[in-house]
C-alpha cells in the first residue's frame, strides 16, 4: 500500500514494470465481486503510456474480444494491478498506437522485437 511519504517523494515503491510501447502483455488485476476477490487476467497490446516514470502514471491496454476492441487503462501505482507480465516485445516506430483501433485481424498485427537484431541492412550486402 502506498503511504505519503511516497505519494510526496513521487516513487513507486516496488519499482516500474518494465512495459513499452507495442508490447503485448499480460496484467493480473485484483477484482471484488460479490464480496470475494479474485484475480483478472487482462492480456492486449500496450498501445500508450501517459507520465510513466511518475506515481500518477498510465499504461492503456487494448485486446479484441469477440470482435470487439476493449481498452483498459491501468495506473503504474495501483494496488489493484498485481503483476505485469510481458508476452511479446513488439517493434513499432509511433509513441502511441491508436491507429490500431482502425485495423482488424491480420492487419493489426505487430512484428516481433528480437534482442540484438540490427534491423536495416542486410549482413551481405554492400554500400
């Protein structure tokens, strides 16, 4: 839980899940139903972040679920969001990724970031 201190020092205590833009992740949320609460597994494509080294930050999430766009915006600092965990690293060239709400199935896909891939020219050829 976060106390003052915190909310004044303006730092999550826990640290910063390490999500990005274009990264398909999975967020387990904390959700009270009928007096119980169970863990929500939410999983999209992480299409903005709003101030996200700040306590008051943002991550928006997007899925299609049965044809339909959902988007859900989590708080960094939430005690609701239990973990993040981080499925795929998508390679994408924008800040934000609204243009994805105007594409559907295939044509929303994003490619794949590989770790220590340079992209651009090809190892054979030459200058």
């Amino acid at each position: 839980m976060l106390d003052l201190a915190t909310l004044v020092q303006g730092r999550l205590p826990e640290g910063y899940p390490s999500v990005e833009i274009g990264d398909t992740v999975r967020v387990h949320v904390r959700v009270v139903e009928a007096g119980r609460e169970r863990t929500q597994v939410f999983e999209g494509v992480v299409i903005a972040d709003h101030n996200p080294k700040r306590v008051d930050g943002t991550f928006t999430v997007r899925r299609v679920a049965h044809g339909v766009g959902v988007e859900r915006t989590f708080p960094f600092a939430s005690p609701r969001v239990d973990k993040v965990e981080v499925v795929r690293h998508g390679q994408v060239r924008r800040a934000k990724l609204y243009y994805l709400r105007k594409l559907s199935g295939k044509a929303a896909r994003l490619r794949e970031r590989r770790e220590g891939f340079v992209t651009g020219r090809r190892s054979g050829s030459k200058k």
